[in-house]
C-alpha cells in the first residue's frame, strides 16, 4: 500500500491569489502563493492566524474557489482560471479542528459511512473494513461506542480512520489536535506518524504548535500575514521513523527556534496591523 500512495498525491499551488469580498469590500487573503508538495511529503503550514491558511487549504478541498492562478493534484488541474472551484472528492479527505463524526452513529457505522453513501462498498464490507482499520489504529475495541461515550483522542483517532478508509491521495488536516492536552496531544502524534508510515498518504496540514510542525513534518511552510504568501520553508531532515526521542535532540531544537524566528516576524505584523480571523 505504501509504494502505491508515493507514486500520487502530488499537489502544485501555482500563483494562487484569493480575495474575499465581504460586505462588498475586497479582502485579499492570499497573494500570488506557490509551493510545491511531493507525493507522500508530510507539509505542515504555519503562520499568524487568519493569514490565509486554512483558505488554501479550503481551496484544494473544494470549499472554496481562487481568484487566480491555478491547482494541481498529479498534473491534474483542481482549479484555476477555467475552474475557479475545485470538485470536491473523495482523493482529498479533510479532518477539521473541530470535530465532525455524526454523534447518532457508532464510530465503526462513521468510518464506514463514506464508502457505503458513494456505492464503492457493499454494506457489509464497508463495515468489515473498518472494524479491521480502527482496530489496526488501536480503537478497535470502542468500534460500538458513540463518539460522546469516548475520549477526545479516541473520536478524532476515528476521524483519521474514517478519511482513510476511502484510500485518498492527500490528507488535509485543519489544526485537528489544537484543543487537546499535552498528554492526549502527544498520542495522536505517533498514532498519525504510525498511519503514515504504512501509507505514505500525502499530509497537508495547518498548525500553530511549531513543535507539531517540526515533529510531524518533511518540511514546514511559514506563511506570511495576510495576505498570504511564502515566507520561509524549513526542510525537516530528521530521520523516521521518529519518537519522542527526537524532541531532545539539537537538531529539533535548531529548527524549531528557526521556524518560531520567522512565525514570530509575521505574528508582529499581524498584531500591529489588527489582523482577525478570516474564514
């Protein structure tokens, strides 16, 4: 399965401006951003809230359009001058902070949704497959469990799963363990890098833990405020697979206060400037 995720999942961001306008006047959110994301690369996106993060991200999901310049997913166009918004679908999976599992279904009855409701599996199979993936995952023994009779950790672990199960090509995750404790924080972590080492799926994700970003990444993109474009792309070169080891080490340490030099440039303008939260 490995070597079959590293051959796709590529995405190119290609000159992407986005400009919001609410209440009819022009927000440029992003400006004229490109970057280039290998396949089975692990991206993590950092930079002063309401930089235009998660607008990219929403853009390659297909939330939202661009204004200009375009989107790649394996030279594919997702969007761009023809096709200002993406079609949404099932190569792209998206894990938001705030968590989306349907409290009415067990977790095993959520991770199997998706393939059930899109017809590429029977009923039965779709249920069989994801008893064995929560159980790969180490939650298997709460598959019949509500998503507000386990923890915290256990639903947004199920989450993962249930993007999973539909063998996508990237991952997009928007600052999904924010709202945890250092403990259940730091479990998520090797269970995500325990996912990612047997897939090698394409991670596209949004941090402002410049340790998360560190520790998870390939490489961590600082972006600037808004609008938002390029600042400074740290490569992650520490070896995995990694452990909690690895948070002691000079080398982590080197790049973490890299990163966190230039995060703290951009949050500073975006302080001075009376930056807030834009969708």
């Amino acid at each position: 399965m490995a070597d079959q995720n590293t051959s796709r999942g590529a995405i190119s961001i290609r000159n992407v401006t986005k400009i919001y306008d609410p209440d009819g006047v022009n927000v440029m959110a992003v400006d004229d951003c490109s970057l280039e994301i290998p396949a089975g690369e692990v991206c993590m996106i950092v930079g002063p809230s309401g930089c235009g993060k998660t607008t990219l991200l929403n853009a390659i999901a297909g939330f939202h359009s661009i204004t200009e310049g375009e989107i790649y997913l394996d030279g594919q166009l997702l969007c761009g001058p023809s096709k200002p918004k993406a079609e949404q679908g099932a190569d792209r999976m998206v894990v938001f902070q705030h968590g989306a599992l349907f409290p009415w279904k067990t977790l095993g009855e959520n991770v199997a949704y998706g393939p059930i409701v899109q017809g590429v599996m029977s009923k039965a199979e779709a249920h069989e497959k994801a008893e064995h993936m929560l159980a790969e995952a180490g939650i298997g023994d709460v598959a019949h469990k509500y998503p507000g009779e386990v923890s915290s950790g256990m639903a947004r672990r199920s989450e993962i799963v249930r993007a999973l199960i539909n063998d996508p090509k990237v991952l997009l995750l928007d600052e999904p363990y924010r709202a945890m404790d250092a403990l259940t924080k730091s479990i998520m972590h090797e269970s995500l890098l325990e996912v990612y080492d047997k897939t090698k799926v394409t991670i596209f994700f949004i941090t402002h833990d410049l340790e998360e970003a560190i520790f998870l990444g390939d490489k961590v993109v600082v972006m600037t405020t808004r609008p938002a474009t390029l600042k400074k792309t740290v490569d992650v070169k520490i070896p995995r697979p990694r452990d909690y080891q690895t948070l002691t080490t000079e080398e982590f340490r080197v790049l973490v206060e890299e990163t966190k030099e230039a995060v703290h440039e951009e949050a500073k303008k975006a302080f001075d400037a009376g930056e807030r939260e834009l969708a």
